[in-house]
C-alpha cells in the first residue's frame, strides 16, 4: 500500500494534535504548525460488540491510518474537512446513533457536524465509471450541527465516540437500498487539534468512502463530494485514490456503526 501524507500550509500552533501519531505525521514549524490529512498510529484496541448495529455497520479491520475531518471554525477557518462513509439497507432506516472511531490521540468528548446525502452516480472519476458520491449538490436527509459526541477508550483504535442525535434521522427504504452517505466532521477546537476518522478495509470497489476538503487547505482540489463544477473527483486529475488517501489495491472505508 502506499503511504501518503499530505500537508498543508501552516495553520495555529493548536493545529496538530501529536499525541499518540507516528513520527513524521506532523510537522511543527516556528509557532505554527503544518496540518497533515492522513496519519497512522501503531495504538490497537479491543472491538466493540453492537448487538443492534444496522445494515451491516460494525468494526472491521483498523489499518492503522486515519483521514482528519473537522470544522476549525473559529481558530483555524481554512482547515474544514469533511469524511463521509457510504451505507446500503434493504429496509427502511431510522438512525438515533452513530458511533465512530478515532485515533487514540484524544480522549474528550466533543461535538459533531452530520450530515447524511443521497447517493449519485451522475458522474465519472480518474477510477471508476459513475463512481457512487455524496450528491451534495442537493439538500441533506438529515442535518446536525454541534451533536454530542461521548468518548470512550473502546473500539479497535481505542478511542471511540457515541453520538447520540438529537432527533432520529429518517431514510426511505427506497433511498436506503440505493445507498446514502454519512458525512461528519468534529469540533477542532473541542479536539484540541486535529481530529482523525479511522479507516478500515475493505468497501467493495467502487464503494469506498469519500472525503471533502471544502477550503481546499490540502490542494488537492477537493472542495465538494460531488458538488459541480469542482466536486472531489470531478476535473482535475486526483490521484489519492478520488481523494481518500491510501493504496491501489484493497479499497479502505472509514470506521462507523449505526444504531
């Protein structure tokens, strides 16, 4: 697999969170320092059993990798990230949680932005023919802003948070069977720095998840999941894997359990 990690321009100091990442993740320069995407940690758990998980939602395989997703807003407005993981039902779908993990980096609760899209597959990428993607050219299914996410040091990565909606979010069975994306990102500040969603393999091809860098802090012209004219694969030649930072071969899909 190839190791990639790619770093942005300095943001605060407060930026880069170093506890428990592999050396060379971050980098600190003067009294900033550089944010990076993608990172990995040696720190396993144990998994956790969901015994009323949904559609099939669970902890697979840690890979020991993680993509930042966070909203930096207000100390660091540029580094706003957005991961979202694809999830197919063949039923109906009510979501009153959603549980993810992280790196072990952190061990606060904090909040989460969520949003959950229809899927499209109006367009193609470097990839894949109609490569299924976040249609956020549309409304949201559901939207929440600032949810309550409570850490626990459990889960694969040891470090997990259960996010427990304020009001259930709703999926027809006719969208859950097509397929629908949960986006989220967490509160930077809240995390102290830079939050990492733990990636697992693997999403059968060409259904692994997404990721969304709306300021584009990282260059690589990911500012929307499919949003035109300059949606994550839409346009330019994006080699990281349509914008979700591993390798070639054995596609990684990010870590979340719905309840």
């Amino acid at each position: 697999m190839r190791r990639i990690t790619i770093v942005a321009a300095a943001v605060s100091a407060a930026a880069v969170s170093l506890y428990g990442l592999s050396a060379g993740t971050a980098n600190a320069k003067s009294t900033s320092a550089i944010a990076v995407a993608h990172s990995s940690s040696a720190v396993r758990g144990t998994p956790t059993v969901f015994p009323h998980a949904l559609c099939g939602t669970g902890e697979g395989t840690w890979t020991s990798d993680g993509i930042t997703a966070q909203n930096g807003a207000p100390t660091n407005p540029s580094l706003n990230t957005w991961g979202a993981k694809q999830v197919k039902c063949q039923t109906g779908l009510t979501v009153n949680q959603i549980v993810v993990d992280g790196y072990p980096n952190q061990a606060v609760n904090m909040n989460f932005n969520i949003q959950v899209f229809k899927k499209t597959r109006a367009f193609n990428t470097v990839r894949y023919t109609k490569d299924p993607q976040p249609n956020d050219a549309k409304h949201s299914l559901c939207t929440y802003s600032d949810a309550p996410g409570t850490f626990a040091a459990a889960g694969v990565t040891g470090a997990q948070w259960s996010i427990n909606l304020p009001t259930s979010c709703h999926i027809r069975k006719k969208i859950a069977r097509k397929g629908v994306f949960f986006a989220l990102q967490a509160d930077f500040d809240q995390a102290g720095g830079q939050w990492f969603w733990a990636t697992q393999t693997t999403a059968d091809v060409p259904n692994e998840a997404d990721w969304a860098d709306t300021q584009n802090l990282f260059g690589l012209g990911c500012i929307s999941f499919a949003k035109p004219p300059a949606g994550s694969d839409i346009g330019a030649n994006k080699d990281m894997q349509d914008c979700l930072f591993s390798g070639d071969n054995g596609e990684h899909d990010f870590i979340m359990v719905l309840n």
